[in-house]
C-alpha cells in the first residue's frame, strides 16, 4: 500500500467543555433505531438527535480533552440548548480519563448497536495517548436508553492493529451499516493505520460478534457506509487519504454480503479508479432507490506546501451513481466546484470547498439533498468566515437549479461574519423534528471561544431562515480555557480529518 503524504493541517487547536450531563426522557424505546428515520434518537421519543462534537472543549484544568454535547430533537421548529446531554471522559460511567489534547469529540456517530431499540452514540478521539502509544486514539460506545445517554464502554482495536506503527490515530473517522443484512450494524474505524471493522451486535462492555484489521488497506482515514445497489445490505468504502501516488485520495469498496458476519478480512477491495476523495457519505439523490456516494476533496495545491496534485483550486466534491450493480469501477463521477455553472461562489485557492458534506432531504420531495461546507472561503475581507452551499437533488441526479449558498451575511441567518470563524467544516442534514424535512446544520468552531452550530429547519422550499438558531458551545455546557474549544467541529456527517 502507498505511503501516506503528508498534508497541512485544516484546523488549529482550541479548547472548551462540559462535566455535568442533562438529559431528556422518553416513556418507551422507539423500535427501530437503526432506520434512517430516526438512526440518531438516543432516548426512544421517535425523534432525531443531535450529537455534536467539541474536541478542544476543555474538561476542568485539562486543555482541549474535549467533550460530545447532544441536543435533543423534539416536535418544535429547532433544538436547544437546553434540551442536552454533555458526555465527556469524566462523565460518570464514561470509560477514560480526561488528558490534555485527547479531542475526544473529534469523530461522532449512531446506530443501535445492541438492538435495546435505542440509538448508541459513538466517539472516536484519535489523539488520545494509549499506555506508551502516542496518538493511538480510542472509540467509545455511549448506550442510549429511555432517559438519553448514560454509560458506555471501549471498542477496542482489532488483535494485531498497528503492529510496530505509531500515531496510529484510531477513530479518526466513524461510520456504521448493516453489512449482513442481520440488523446488528457493523462498525468502521478510519485511522491512520489499519482499517478497522467490527461486526454487531456489542455486548454492553463494547465486546462486538467479530473484528478485524484490514490488512489490505494499511492507511485508511476515511469509511463511508451504505447500501447502493438495492439489495438491503450496505457496502463499505474506505477512503485512505492523500498517498505519494495520488494526492486526491483513492476509494476502495467492499460490497455488502449476507453469511455468519460481514468481515472484509477474505477479500480484497475494488478500487474504483476513476474516484477520488478524502470523506464522503451516501444518499439517494436521483431517488431511484439505489444510494449514491459523494466525495470531497477540499484541500489544494495552494494548501498542500508540497507536490501538487490535489484538488482543483478552492476543492471540489465527487458523485458517483447507484445501480443494481452498485457503483462500479468502470464509472467516472460527476465533479462539482464553484466554477461549475450554477454553484454559488467562486472557486478560489484554499476555499476548502468539500471539507465537509452530508445528503439529506431538506423539502420533502424524496430526493436527497447535498450540503457542502467551505471553511475556507473569504467573505469580502474576511478570510475563513466560511460558507455553506446547498445542491438539489432530482430525478435527473445532484442538479445546481435552486442551489442556495449560505454565510453569516445571510439575511436570517443569526450572528455575523468575522474572520476565522469557519463556517461551513462540519454540516449536516437531519430531520429533527419528524416532519420529513431534514433540518441544516452548519458548524462553525472557531467562533468567539466556544463555537457555534446553526439550525434553520427544512421546508416545502428548503432552509427556513426566519427563525432559524445558533447554538453555541457555552450555552450547550461546554467550558473553555486558553484555547478554543471547537464546538461544532465535528456533527454525524463527514468532515476531513488529514
């Protein structure tokens, strides 16, 4: 496998966090926590919920520990403040101790991964030091239950996993999908080692049916997770990063398959070569009933300070196309960026166009919709305010008619743009009020200390503004010492971890 290169570093350290949790309750579990409809709904009311991550937060005198604040969907236009849960490493039941600069929080996602009927939140803090091993990182499972989130335990790295290497990194990226067709999700670990992958159902001390490390992918610090082709079953694609070879990222898929467990350890992956990317997810954006995956690969040569060959000037996102043949190597993707006709925005070095990016429905018309974040992006004068860009879906694929872009500029969105506030490196598309529009999510870490996310519910028409929220760390719980704390850096969506 490929040497990975390395890149430069897309946010700078900051610090924040929270020790007391709140929680919201529910009477009995909603069945059917690893459906889409309600995959995030940690205490069983039948609504989403928002996990959002603060890596820097700090945990009393402990800088950039980080913490997981989750705000709990309900039947109103938006969620709150407080209506929260904040886990840390300190949280009682929370495996750990909080250490400086463990950015637990750095990676967060869901499913029901012991089938109790109530969603578990997954936190992956790749920088946490393990014994002697530096940067070894860690994945914690966080049990949902009737009154939210309490208790959790370790998922521990595969037998053999970075065998004499170091910074391994592991939980650098998450993401979950019934690979079996058994209704365990299995879970995947992107690192900067081994590709990691367990097979469900987990006991409640974190001990899944089966694991592995994947051989065959030695460096893979992205997973994605779905099923597109049909059949019911997800297929798993890694995406290992930027390599000496290929500075926009190669993507492997292994196809979904039903048997005893869903371990990739007995084949080898596809690669599709004509594929780039460094984070991605799946959605059915053409609504054909087949999931299609979008890549982003945000950084450019302008970035890199070393050989160029990385995305095109200001990033780019990729999107390849569901079948009953699922996605094959033959296909080329189709590429969007700010110089394509339509998109708002102009594409310019070190935007960071694709840095982050989730599909949802935003208006209810059965299509999956694309949010892609551009930290980046200067607003006049003022370098990395950020933006979000909002793409449609359709029956004829991801089009740019109705394509909407967002700042804090916007006219209804709240606060202001300044410089460095970031906006845009995480998003995320959610219904969290069960009204079959998904919610828009933007994360904006580096805003004033703490860090904020902004909330604007779906509708026939997609974002609504008026009214729309932000959240920001310190009213969600989250402390912050020398540094800033981040809230808002991670949500359950991908963002670009290098």
């Amino acid at each position: 496998m490929r040497r990975a290169a390395t890149a430069a570093a897309v946010l700078a350290a900051s610090a924040a966090v929270t020790l007391t949790p709140v929680t919201a309750s529910a009477a009995t579990p909603y069945k059917g926590a690893n459906t889409a409809a309600v995959q995030d709904d940690f205490n069983g009311d039948g609504y989403r919920d928002l996990a959002v991550g603060a890596p820097y937060a700090a945990n009393g005198g402990v800088e950039a520990a980080g913490s997981v604040v989750v705000l709990y969907g309900g039947s109103g236009a938006s969620v709150s403040a407080t209506r929260r849960t904040v886990i840390t490493q300190a949280t009682s039941g929370i495996p750990g101790t909080p250490e400086a600069y463990d950015r637990f929080g750095t990676s967060v996602t869901s499913a029901d991964l012991d089938r109790d009927g109530y969603a578990d939140l997954v936190v992956g803090a790749p920088d946490e030091t393990v014994g002697s091993a530096e940067l070894r990182g860690s994945v914690t499972v966080v049990w949902g239950g009737p009154t939210g989130l309490k208790g959790g335990a370790s998922i521990s790295p595969p037998a053999g996993y970075g065998e004499g290497r170091t910074y391994c990194r592991f939980g650098l990226s998450l993401d979950t999908g019934d690979m079996n067709g058994d209704g365990a999700p299995e879970v995947s670990a992107g690192s900067n080692c081994e590709a990691a992958t367990y097979t469900g159902p987990f006991t409640r001390t974190g001990q899944a049916a089966a694991k592995v490390a994947d051989g065959f992918l030695p460096g893979a610090r992205g997973v994605v997770m779905g099923d597109v082709d049909g059949d019911g079953l997800a297929e798993q694609f890694w995406l290992p990063g930027p390599s000496d070879d290929d500075l926009r990222g190669s993507v492997y898929a292994y196809r979904g398959h039903t048997g005893p467990n869903a371990m990739p350890d007995a084949v080898r992956p596809t690669e599709l070569p004509y594929a780039d990317g460094h984070a991605g997810q799946i959605g059915d954006i053409n609504g054909d009933g087949y999931g299609d995956l979008v890549t982003g690969i945000s950084y450019d040569d302008s970035m890199s300070g070393g050989p160029d060959g990385w995305a095109r000037p200001g990033g780019e996102i990729q999107v390849l196309y569901g079948s009953a043949q699922g996605i094959t190597a033959d296909q080329k993707p189709k590429v969007y960026h700010q110089d394509t006709a339509g998109v708002p925005g102009a594409a310019e070095n070190g935007d960071q166009f694709g840095q982050s990016l989730s599909l949802g429905d935003v208006n209810g018309d059965k299509y999956a919709d694309v949010v892609v974040g551009s930290p980046g992006e200067a607003v006049g004068s003022r370098k990395l305010a950020g933006t979000a860009v909002l793409l449609r879906g359709s029956a004829t694929g991801l089009t740019t008619a109705q394509a909407a872009g967002y700042t804090q500029d916007t006219a209804g969105v709240p606060g202001a743009v300044e410089t460095g506030d970031q906006f845009g490196a995480a998003v995320h598309l959610a219904d969290l009020n069960k009204d079959g529009k998904a919610e828009t999510v933007v994360g904006a870490p580096t805003e004033n200390s703490d860090g904020c996310v902004w909330v604007a519910r779906g509708s026939a028409s997609g974002p609504v503004l008026s009214g729309s929220v932000n959240v920001c760390g310190k009213s969600a719980g989250i402390t912050v010492l020398d540094v800033k704390g981040y809230f808002g850096a991670a949500l359950a969506s991908p963002h670009v971890e290098l």
